[in-house]
C-alpha cells in the first residue's frame, strides 16, 4: 500500500457505547481502518464481536458514540440524518443476509426499485436493471419472481440491486447466511468478480472464516477491536 494511494473509508478511533441498565457496553472500542479504492475487504468475529456495529456505522446507517469516519470526502460523523439519509441512497449499495427481496416483485423490477427512488424513468431503469442481471447470471429469470428463484438465484439478485445504482462501495452483511456452502462459494466468487470488474470497493462482514478467505484483505475484530489484518498474497489473489 503505497503512501500516495487515498483510502476510500477512513475510520479513527471509533467508539459505540451502550447503555445497559446502569452498565456500558463497549460496541467498538476503537478502532482504525483503512480502506482503498477496489479492494475486497472482509470483516470477521463471532457473534458479539462488534463486526455488525463497525458495518452499520462505515455505512452510515448507526452514528458513532466518538471517533471518525470519512467516506471519500464525505465525513459521517458529522452529517445529521437527512444527509446520512442522501448518502446512502447515493453512494454505496447493500446486500443483505435475508435478500430483502419484495415478493410481489419479480427479479427485474427489484433490481430497478433503488432507481425508482432517484425518479429515474422506467425504461431506463428497467434497462439498467437487465443488463445487471444478466451481469449476474440471471438472463433467463427477469421476470420470476422471488418465490420462483433459489436461495443463491435470490441472492444474485441482491448483487444486482446493489450495483444499480453505480456506487463505489458496497456493504455486504453475511451476504451468504442463508445458503448452503456450494452456493455460497459461487456468491463469493460473483462479488469478487464484480469488484474486479466494476472496480467497486467491496466491505463485507461474516463470521466464517472460509468464505472471508475470498477478501484481499481481512480484518479480525474481538470483543471491539480489530485484533489483526491479514493481507493476501497478489499471487493467490490473481489465481
């Protein structure tokens, strides 16, 4: 990592601190980290570890008790909630453990729906939307609905939906929690793909250790704090 390359999320000294009855409970208990422009990057701890807290919080969707975060030029702890609102609606994409699908919507229309909310016009979006999915493997499903689709067809989906809207960081949270581990190996292999492809920045959260093997780089978080990094091999990372 050379000194001339900017990180895309920057986060110092971040502390989340609940109040529990009369006791504090230390979320994240502060931590730094560097993230740059295309890179994979997994965050991994058990249960409890405060890796959900530290993705909610680099995606603006939970403020921190103190420290900093800045999204390119974009500082999140100080923006109020209209402009957290604006950010994430604009700048990154999410893709969820539970899909998060509207069942009355086939694949087509809920990949177009984040541009909906932009009041971009229908035929662009829904153009948009089927050159992702085909992007994503699924040419031949646009139109079924998420009851039609398996668990990893769904998720392919959820891929879909999060780049429709051209961010350049996506927060994936056990984006494979619910599929088996073949499925969740061709998922895995899609996302890598795409940050490749696509030169997206890629921020996932799990709490096994195979699937974050898939990352460049990985961030071990205990008890709130990132304990270690691990950095991949370019070799492995070509191969």
């Amino acid at each position: 990592m050379g000194s001339e390359r900017k990180p895309v999320i920057y986060a110092k000294g971040l502390y989340k601190i609940y109040r529990v009855g009369e006791t504090q409970v230390r979320a994240l208990n502060g931590v730094d980290l560097s993230i740059y422009p295309g890179e994979f990057c997994a965050i991994v701890g058990t249960s409890g570890s405060g890796k959900s807290t530290l993705l909610n919080m680099l995606a603006g969707l939970e403020k921190p008790t103190k420290g900093e975060i800045a999204i390119g030029r974009c500082r999140l702890d100080q923006m109020n909630e209209n402009q957290l609102v604006r950010f994430r609606r604009e700048a990154v994409g999410f893709i969820f453990q539970s899909f998060n699908l509207i069942p009355s919507m086939n694949a087509l229309e809920n990949v177009a729906l984040p541009l909906s909310f932009r009041g971009v016009p229908k035929k662009i979006r829904l153009a948009r939307a089927a050159r992702l999915l085909k992007t994503v493997g699924l040419a031949e499903h646009l139109f079924h609905k998420p009851s039609q689709m398996s668990g990893g067809q769904q998720q392919r989906v959820g891929v879909a939906r999060a780049l429709v809207v051209d961010p350049a960081i996506i927060f994936a949270d056990e984006p494979t929690g619910n599929l088996d581990s073949a499925t969740s190996a061709e998922v895995m292999e899609l996302m890598q793909k795409v940050v490749r492809e696509q030169k997206k920045t890629l921020v996932m959260v799990t709490h096994d250790n195979h699937l974050a093997g898939f990352a460049d780089r990985i961030f071990h978080i205990i008890d709130g704090k990132i304990v270690k990094i691990e950095e991949k091999k370019n070799e492995e990372k070509e191969g």
